[in-house]
C-alpha cells in the first residue's frame, strides 16, 4: 500500500514536533485521528517509526531514515502542483508561433522579444508562411497561434492587434507620387501589379468589392506572389499596387507609399478554437498589451 500525502506530513509533523499533542494542534486535527493516521501508516509501510512514551514521540533508527524521504515526497508533491498553476496561467509550456510573411519583418522581433522577456518559461518557436500555409496549419495543429490579417474563415477565433494605413504603391517618379493622399478611384487608369487570386480567395474577393466600389476593375499586368515581388514590380515602372505602409520596410528605395483615404487593414492574433493551452491566451495578452503601448508598424 502507497502511503497518502497527508499521512506523510501527519508523521513529517510529528516528527518535527516530537509530540503527537503539539503536531495535531499545528494541524488543527484530534490528536486521537493523527495517532490513528500514524499507526495506518506504520501498518501499511510495515514499520514502526516512533517510540511513544509521557515525554513524547522519538523517530525510531527506520523512521529517522524514512524522513527525509518524506520530506522530498511532500517537496516534490509541492512543487508539481505549483508547475501546474504555472501551466495553467500559460507561465509555461511550449507555443508555435506563425506570422504572416508579410508582418513577420516588424512584428517578429518585438513580439518575440517582449514573450521572452515576460515569459521566460515558455518555450517559443516561430515561423513565417503565406496566409493558406498559416490558416492550414492552425487547423492541423502545426501552429498554435498566428499573426495575419483578414478576411480570413469562420471557423477561427481573432483578436484585434493593429490597425494600420493602407497605402497605394508607386514608382518614385510617378505623377502622383508627391501627393499627400488619394482616392482609389484616382487610379482606376494605371496598370496594376497584385498577388495571384489563388493566393487567398478571401482577399481577393475583399479586393474585387474596393475596386467596384471605387467604380473601376483594374488592368492588371502582372502578378507576383510576394510583397518583396510585388515592390520590385513597381519599382521598375512596371505598375502601381496597393499595401499596408508598413510594408514600406522591405524597400526604401525606388517605390513611393501615398496614403489612399480612408482605407485601413487590420492585423489579428488568430487561433483555434479547440486549441486548451493556456500559454496562447497569455501571449495573446502580451501582445495586445504590446501593441496598445507601442506602434509596432515601426517597432521591429
């Protein structure tokens, strides 16, 4: 028979004690259940470990031997409990992060940083992906938490993190290019350079509505199936395109960002929602509090 936990630490008491009377008004119980809880415990592990006489209880030659075994027992019982309420409050464990190829440039370094510095238990692997990598790899279990933007499925959870200016993207030296601001309509006769539709229908869709609603489609005449393509496209004159301003960081040279009025993109921490580890809502919560004390479009 396994001893039970309280019993070990009825007997660690008594033997602390040296007294059946004094261990069970430390441990607010009857002094007759606590000398009934020893004698159970002596009869299971086989042994006596007191000697009882008017002067109190002595550990026997097994006893003394036995206590600093239960002193460990009752340590390491301590300390598991402890390692789950750090586990339960996501202090610990291990998340997969994944960002969008597109915000990973700037939100990597701060995020990751700021999870490090807050979290230090967590352990945190990252990874960058296009937006169906990132959504199939939520739902498969590969990523536990993602940094993208929408539109993206119903069946995932978001939060809000940022939200940022969407910019058209023009050569340098386009006619256009000094101006403070434009309307999408103001280009409804240039040739546009976007990603594949196949990339993400979503988008595509969200991007399809903005132009007609601008009262235009545009004349695409090319296509590149990343940022970095897309601004050497339009750095060669090829086309004008349209991006968050933070993509601004990926080239400085060559590309103009003009703010178009009124358009914002929106960037969320997604998961899903069947996913129990504790430690994704806490860096869920770094972040956001991240986010609200720092521009994080400038921060990587």
């Amino acid at each position: 028979m396994t001893p039970e936990l309280r019993q070990l630490r009825y007997f660690v008491a008594v033997a602390e004690a040296t007294s059946f009377t004094r261990a069970a008004a430390g441990l607010h119980l009857a002094q007759q259940s606590l000398s009934q809880q020893i004698t159970v415990l002596e009869r299971a592990l086989g042994a006596r470990l007191f000697d009882r006489d008017a002067r109190g209880a002595r550990l026997t030659a097994v006893g003394r031997l036995f206590l600093p075994e239960a002193r460990a027992v009752l340590a390491r019982a301590e300390e598991a409990v402890a390692t789950l309420g750090r586990a339960v409050r996501g202090e610990i464990g291990e998340v997969r992060l994944v960002f969008l190829t597109t915000t990973a440039n700037y939100l990597l370094p701060p995020v990751v940083r700021a999870v490090r510095e807050r979290l230090p238990g967590l352990a945190v692997t990252t990874a960058e992906a296009s937006i169906a990598e990132l959504v199939e790899g939520l739902r498969e279990g590969r990523f536990d938490l993602a940094f993208t933007r929408p539109p993206l499925v119903g069946d995932l959870v978001s939060r809000t993190l940022l939200t940022e200016e969407v910019c058209a993207v023009l050569p340098a030296d386009h006619p256009l290019a000094g101006r403070a601001s434009l309307k999408l309509a103001d280009l409804a006769d240039e040739p546009w350079v976007l990603t594949p539709r196949s990339s993400w229908e979503p988008w595509h869709r969200g991007y399809d509505a903005d132009f007609a609603a601008a009262g235009f489609t545009p004349r695409v005449v090319q296509r590149a199936a990343t940022v970095q393509g897309l601004l050497g496209l339009v750095a060669a004159g090829v086309g004008v395109t349209r991006l968050t301003r933070s993509s601004h960081s990926l080239r400085r040279g060559g590309v103009a960002f003009v703010p178009l009025d009124g358009d914002v993109a929106r960037t969320e921490l997604v998961w899903v929602p069947g996913n129990d580890n504790p430690a994704v809502r806490a860096i869920a919560d770094v972040a956001i509090g991240l986010a609200a004390a720092t521009d994080l479009t400038q921060a990587g």
